[in-house]
C-alpha cells in the first residue's frame, strides 16, 4: 500500500492525459464513473428494470445514478443511515438498511418489500452483503460482482 503522496511516477501505457478543459476533480471522477458504466453494460442493463443494488458507498451511488440514467428503477443497502439519505437525494426509489448478517433474511425482506431485483450490482464485497444480492436476484436476473472485500 502506497500512503499519500503528492506525486506518484506511472508508466505512460496507463496515463490519460486530461484536456485542459477538465480538471483533475473531474477527471478522478472519471474512474469510478466506468466502473458504473462498465457494470451496467455487464449486466444488461435495459429501461425499466429492477436494479438492487448492494453498498451506498461512492461506487455504490455512482452505479445507482448510472442506472436511473438507464431508466432502471433502482433499490440501495447500506449500514449507514447517512449513506441511504444521500442515495434517496440521488435518486433512489427504495432504501433498505441492513442490520443483519443474515444474508436470506436481508434478501427476504428487500423482496418482501420490492420485489425481485432483474439485475444485481453488488459494490461491497462482503460475504453477507454478497449472499444477500445472490437471493435477492430473481431466477434468470443478471448479478456483477463489483466490490473486492479485502478485509
């Protein structure tokens, strides 16, 4: 793990150099923008779908606004209150606290409360929150895997 520095040297095969009309607060934002974009196209994202998606985390909150822009309806987990509050200011149709560990129970409920997801993007990698959108995605839904739980 690199700690924070000013400058960090990389090859030029992995730079992009930003227009002069970006600036780099734009241009960071790029990053996590593609891994939203990316996710949606993974999961055959179509207008009117049923999207779950799991950790309102900034990639979380990045894919939920990549998905209304899709046309998706679109549910959000998190443990955080304060996380759910900014993705109901985002836009989502449907916040679900998590206060469990119980994967099928979690899932029970969001279904209980919204229905199947017909894709799933799950932004934390972890285990609980994984099983989660595995039961919570209807039979022959998509589901990306997009969080890495190193912990």
């Amino acid at each position: 793990m690199v700690p924070f520095v000013s400058t960090f040297a990389y090859k030029a095969a992995f730079c992009f150099r930003l227009p002069e009309n970006v600036s780099l607060e734009e241009g960071a934002l790029l990053e996590p923008l593609a891994v939203a974009v990316h996710a949606c196209k993974r999961g055959k994202l179509s207008f009117g779908q049923k999207v779950l998606v799991c950790g309102a985390g900034p990639i979380g909150l990045v894919n939920l606004m990549v998905a209304r822009a899709g046309g998706a309806r679109v549910v959000i987990t998190d443990i955080s209150e304060a996380r759910l509050n900014k993705a109901k200011e985002l836009g989502a149709d449907g916040v679900f606290l998590v206060t469990s560990n119980d994967s099928r129970d979690n899932a029970d409920k969001i279904v209980e409360q919204f229905g199947y997801a017909d894709l799933t993007i799950e932004c934390t990698g972890v285990e609980s929150s994984i099983g989660t959108g595995l039961w919570a995605t209807k039979p022959g839904g998509s589901y990306v895997q997009v969080g890495v739980w190193e912990g």
